[in-house]
C-alpha cells in the first residue's frame, strides 16, 4: 500500500459538499487532487478549488475540478498539502517542489490546514531537509551571503542545468542547516534579510496532520 496515497485519501474525507479547497503541489498532494475528483464522481460533491501551482492547476483541470480565479474566493474552507519534514511540534519544512510561496499564501487563508506526510518525514528537530528559501534573482549573491551568516550551507537549486525558476519568477536556495531548534526564531530571522521573499518553515499553521503508514493505516494528530 502506498502511505502517501493512504494519508491523502483519509484527509480527503474531511472535505464536504460546497466547499472551496485549496490544492497543494508535490507527490502528496498529486494523490489527494486524484481522490478528490474521484470522490466528485462518486458522490456528485460540488466543490470548487485555488492551486498552490500550475502543475496542481494542470492536474485538477484534467481531473475535472473547476478552478476558480481568487478574486472570486471569498475563503477557503479547507487546504491539504504534504510537507518535506514535521517535527513533534507538527512545524513543518516545505517547498521541496518549489511552490512554497503560494503554498504559504493559501494555507494561511485557509479555516483548515491539513498536511499529509507518510512516516519517513516525521522528525524530532526539523533540518536534516534543506529549508528551502524563495529569493529575487536582483544581486541574489548578495542575498545568499546574508543567508550563509544564519549559519547554513546555501545552494542554488537547478533544474536541468539551469538555474530553477518558481512559478513567480523567482530562485529557491536550498539552505542546509542539519538541525533547526527554534523554526520561529529562525523564519523571523530568514524574513529580514531584503531579496528573501518567503521561506519554507510553516510554524504552528497546520490544524491537522495526517500520516500514512506502509500497511496502508493512518493516524491523525
């Protein structure tokens, strides 16, 4: 049994008829999109959803789950996504699919935030995952300096050779810490350096966390 898809299927029993949804990005999510449009067909849910990227976009339109622009979204009711690590304070790292950005953006909008993991990326301190940080491409080095000074080993993702490139047109420096003690600190930190535009630490947002065993069970917290 897949644990990914088995935390995704049980948060996707919490959504409810008329409801908005945000969707998030990465492998997680990718089974959580599918079982909400299954459901859909199965039980008529009207629903209408926000995407944290445009290949979660991509994968709803597919699916048959109607987008709506956020000017048209007055809230949302509900928001599941993965997360790269949780620690036992349920912080999480995120953006390791480089949407963390609009992922923070439609979680913090969210009445309920509901993060899907499978056991692997339950963690006692948050770090081993390099904390992924969204950056402007104007005198990045400059930018990435500053961020070496927190006492972390940046690196410039890539993609394919070239340098990656956010959905909004950004970097991401992949910041490797080993061990991160107080996520809070550190985000408010990260957040005053100019040319950082947002960071991948989501401290004390999730309202429900959802882990996915490899005998297809899952416990919530």
């Amino acid at each position: 049994m897949n644990a990914k898809k088995a935390a995704a299927d049980k948060a996707v029993e919490l959504i409810q008829d008329g409801m908005t949804v945000g969707l998030g990005t990465g492998s997680t999510a990718y089974w959580a999109i599918h079982r909400i449009a299954e459901r859909m067909k199965e039980e008529g849910l009207q629903l209408q959803a926000v995407s944290s990227s445009k290949n979660s976009e991509q994968l709803a339109n597919q699916l048959g789950i109607p987008i709506i622009p956020f000017s048209a979204v007055e809230t949302i009711d509900i928001t599941i996504d993965g997360a790269d690590e949780v620690d036992g304070e349920s912080s999480l790292i995120k953006g390791g699919g480089g949407a963390l950005l609009r992922e923070k953006i439609i979680a913090s909008n969210s009445k309920e935030f509901v993060v899907i993991v499978d056991e692997s990326k339950l963690v006692e301190t948050l770090g081993k995952f390099p904390l992924p940080i969204e950056i402007v491409p104007f005198a990045a080095e400059l930018t990435i300096r500053r961020l070496e000074q927190l006492g972390c080993r940046p690196v410039v993702r890539m993609a394919d050779e070239s340098t990656f490139i956010t959905d909004n047109g950004n970097w991401i420096v992949d910041c490797h810490f080993d061990e991160i003690k107080r996520p809070g600190e550190l985000g408010e930190r990260i957040k005053t350096i100019p040319g950082v535009v947002e960071h991948g630490l989501f401290v004390q947002m999730a309202s429900t966390i959802v882990v996915g065993h490899l005998d297809g069970t899952t416990t919530v917290r």
